[in-house]
C-alpha cells in the first residue's frame, strides 16, 4: 500500500471519529437541556451552542429537533453512547437464560430500576411535549408501541418457561407489566411517595410474582 493511500485511509478513518464525537457531544448537549428546559423550550441553536457546533452541524450529524429527541431517549434507554436493539441488551440476554420464572422478573425489575433511574425524567419531558407537539407524540407514541412489544416478548418467555398464571391471557399479563414499569409509575412512588429506588425494584419483582405467575 503507497504512503499516499495509506494518508487518505488515516484521514478518513480520523474524520469519521471525530463526527462520531462531535455527534455524541451533541446528544449530551440535548440531553442536559431538555432535562434543565423541557422539549418545547430548547432550541437546535441553544443545543449547538452547548455542544460548541453550528447549527448546520447538528442536522447534518444528527437531523431534526424529533429525530434529536429519539436519540437521547434511544441512549437512555440502552445505557450506551449509542442505540441497542432490546435483544442485544445484557439483562434481555440473562432474562432468556435464566430458566426460573421468578428470577426473570426480579432480574427485569432491576433492569428497569437501573433505566427509570437514568430516563424517568426524560420520559416525563417528553410525555409533556407529545401534548402539544406533533412531532413529539409521534416519538412518544413510537416508543410506546415498542415497549408494549417487548412486554409481550417477556410474556410469552413466562409462558414458555411455564411460569405464566392460568386463566391470564398474554395481552393483560403484557398490559400490566408496560403499566407497573412506567416512568410515572416510578418517578410518583420515588419523588411524590418517598420510595428508594431500591424499594421500587422489590416491590415491583414481588407485584409481578403476585399478579403474573402460578
């Protein structure tokens, strides 16, 4: 390989770890101000000038207001810099591997714990923006949906590992497990009732146990 070929493959290759920076900086820019001013009241420009950016740089490396919105709440969620598919997360892995009904839900209400901890907040800001901003509801609605999915996905390994309570039909145990692991679930027991986290996640495997399984 000639030395020039080798400098273009260099500059790339610094480029494109300097755009994933310079994106990520952007999301944690985000992240603090819809924390601090809610969706409605940041702006691309205030988000810019807390990542140290033009504006053009933030459409360019990440695009809109919504789509800025669903990559902080996609971060969130996934405890990473990046996006994870719920398959790919290490307590989805350690649920499917662990053939006791019951430890699946107490490793799942400590998974949640560990998220609600992290995105209640943001959860909040952005259930208050789906109120009035279209764009917003199509995140919040989006994110919803899938949450209902995965629930079912964790039923239907209940079911299989024979843990699922007769007579309970797969939607309900999915409903009352999307409800009982809300954000607003969470931040009222924690914030408005006084509960650790740690209370929560007990409260939440042993609820599950009650209303789900034999």
């Amino acid at each position: 390989m000639s030395k020039e070929v080798k400098r273009r493959s260099y500059d790339t290759s610094f480029r494109k770890t300097r755009s994933t920076d310079t994106r990520q900086r952007i999301v944690e820019a985000a992240w603090e101000l819809v924390l601090e001013r809610g969706y409605r009241a940041t702006t691309i420009a205030e988000v810019a000038l807390q990542a140290g950016v033009n504006v053009d740089t933030v459409y360019e490396l990440v695009g809109r207001k919504p789509v800025l919105l669903r990559e902080i709440v996609e971060q969130a969620i996934s405890g990473a810099d990046h996006a994870v598919v719920a398959e790919e997360r290490d307590y989805v892995m350690a649920i499917r591997a662990e053939p006791d009904p019951a430890m699946k839900l107490a490793i799942y209400a400590h998974a949640m714990r560990e998220t609600l901890e992290c995105i209640a907040p943001l959860f909040l800001a952005l259930r208050d923006a789906a109120s009035t901003e279209p764009d917003a509801r199509e995140v919040w609605q989006e994110i919803s949906d899938r949450r209902a999915a995965n629930m079912r996905k964790l039923v239907r390994d209940l079911r299989d590992a024979g843990g699922l309570r007769k007579g309970l039909s797969m939607d309900d145990a999915a409903d009352v497990l999307w409800v009982t692991n809300s954000s607003e679930l969470y931040v009222m027991l924690t914030d408005e009732r006084g509960w650790s986290p740690g209370r929560y996640e007990r409260w939440l495997a042993d609820a599950w146990c009650r209303l789900l399984l034999d």
